[in-house]
C-alpha cells in the first residue's frame, strides 16, 4: 500500500494495490509463558522460538519503541485468487498523501466520482497460503514472548520478503491493538484496518537475507496515525461503500473528515495542534482545530 511516510526502502518502486483481508485466527489459549523477560531475553527467546519450532532465519532489530522482524522467502509470497465479494469503486483515487509534522496532520488529496465505474475482473491479490500461515504463528510468537516480557514494544514493524522475485510487504502493528485483537476487544474488520500495510519491490530485496536494504526506524504514533487514515480513506473510496454513492466533489472532505475523527477519537489521540486537508483538484483548504474534531 503506497505511504507518503519516510520510505523502509532505497529508491523502492511502488506497487499500487491494495491487499484484501488477512486471514488472521489469533489464539491466545496455552501460549502464554511463565517468565518474564528482559529486553535482552525477549529478543533471544523470539528468535530461538521461530528457528526450533517453525524453522524460521529471522533478523531482528529493536529501534526504540519500535521491534522489527525481517522474514525472507525463497518463493512468491502473493498470489491471485477468485474474488468471492467483489466491491464496485465510485471513486478514481489519483493522489492520497498525510503526514504528521509538528504536531500538525497534513492530509493532500485529489478523489473524484467517476461517471462510469470499472468492470470487475473477479479476482484479487492475497498471501500465499503458507505466508498467510506462517504470518499467523509468528503473531503467537509475539503474544507468547513480548506479552510476557518487562518492557514491550509500542509497534512491531514485520517485513515479508520474496528475495528472489524482488517484492516484500511491511506490515505496522500498534501493540495496543495486538492486545486488543487477542483479548476479542475489537472486531476482525477494525483490527484489519488498523494494520498498516505496504507492498514495495526494488532490486535490493533481491537476495538480502539479512534486511540490509531497509532503513530501521522507530514509529511515532502521530506518525502511525497519519497512515492509517490514509488507508482508511483508500478503504472507503476504493470499497464501493453505499453510503458513497450519492456524495460529491464537494462532500468528499466531510466524508474524509469523519474518517480522522473516528481514528483520532478510537485512539484518544490529543498530540496535535491542527489538522489541515488540501483538495488538489479544487485547491480548497481546511483548517480543523481538535476542538472542531471533538464536539
């Protein structure tokens, strides 16, 4: 999924499509270890866990608040499959950046209606079966080791790799929402939408083992927030959502501003000072203070 985020890759080429649901049955029953780790040891028994039980060579880097874990594929690790619910687009989405920048979200955007709608070509982009399993045991993984551990991780930054086709998928995780997600606090579509997710290929993925190729960084939560919304427009006007259907060029910002008020209130999110939506196709501009935002 594109980010106008500071890229995880070296001159990375984008790939514009999004990925459908994943498939993610977490099961937090007889996980749980006794102990509690160090950061030192939580580190040591992840990495020893996927190797002895999943026979994983994982490399992991802990960036401040911020735990990566880069798992490289000899194989695709994407795959075409039926689309079983197609959803009809009203909307063309030319442009759809945000950021966060002293303590102010920025969110620039060209959508438009459009007067005809795409045919459907009955088939979507999913994980391979294996990936999408192994995506599912390493999230066990984390619950058993970081959920028992001294100091957890605020994001967990998990990189899927096909080093021999040049393409990998990051994907952002809050841990509050990982927690959430076990404990049956948020539903599966909330919990989808609040994972980041981006797809990339570049020459340099092919044959790095080791995630020599991506830049390590930690996450900021207003950051995290900011691309989170921006997928979260993506969602709704690429979804063919009914309640779309009879909303215009003019009405796309309100449409929009709902969507930052419902991710800013779900998070209790009150850092910023303003938030700011430019409409390229119009050249409007609105200005949103958080009182506006919160009524």
């Amino acid at each position: 999924m594109p980010s106008s985020k500071p890229s995880c890759l070296k001159n990375p080429k984008p790939l514009f499509f999004i990925l459908p649901l994943i498939t993610i049955l977490i099961c937090g029953c007889g996980f749980k270890e006794e102990q509690l780790y160090s950061k030192d040891e939580a580190e040591r028994k992840f990495v020893q866990i996927c190797k002895d039980e999943y026979n994983w060579d994982v490399n992991t880097k802990l960036i401040g608040n911020t735990f990566w874990i880069y798992i490289p594929y000899q194989q695709d690790i994407l795959q075409f499959k039926i689309n079983r619910f197609p959803q009809i687009s009203k909307f063309a989405v030319a442009s759809l950046k945000g950021n966060f920048l002293n303590k102010t979200l920025y969110f620039e955007y060209q959508i438009a209606p459009l007067v005809k709608s795409e045919e459907d070509k009955g088939f979507t982009n999913a994980l391979v079966d294996k990936v999408n399993e192994d995506f599912y045991h390493l999230l066990n993984v984390i619950y058993r080791v970081y959920f028992n551990a001294q100091q957890q991780p605020e994001f967990y930054v998990i990189v899927i790799a096909d080093i021999t086709n040049g393409i990998e998928i990051i994907y952002t995780i809050y841990n509050d929402d990982l927690k959430k997600a076990y404990n049956d606090a948020i539903a599966s579509e909330e919990y989808y939408k609040r994972i980041l997710q981006d797809i990339r290929g570049s020459p340099t993925i092919i044959n790095d083992k080791t995630g020599r190729h991506l830049t390590y960084n930690k996450i900021d939560l207003g950051q995290f927030l900011a691309q989170q919304i921006v997928q979260r427009i993506r969602i709704k006007f690429l979804g063919g959502d009914s309640e779309l259907l009879k909303v215009t060029q003019e009405k796309i910002s309100d449409e929009i501003l709902k969507i930052i008020s419902y991710c800013l209130g779900a998070y209790e999110f009150q850092d910023f000072s303003m938030v700011i939506l430019e409409d390229l196709s119009t050249g409007n501009q609105i200005t949103k203070d958080p009182s506006s935002l919160y009524p």
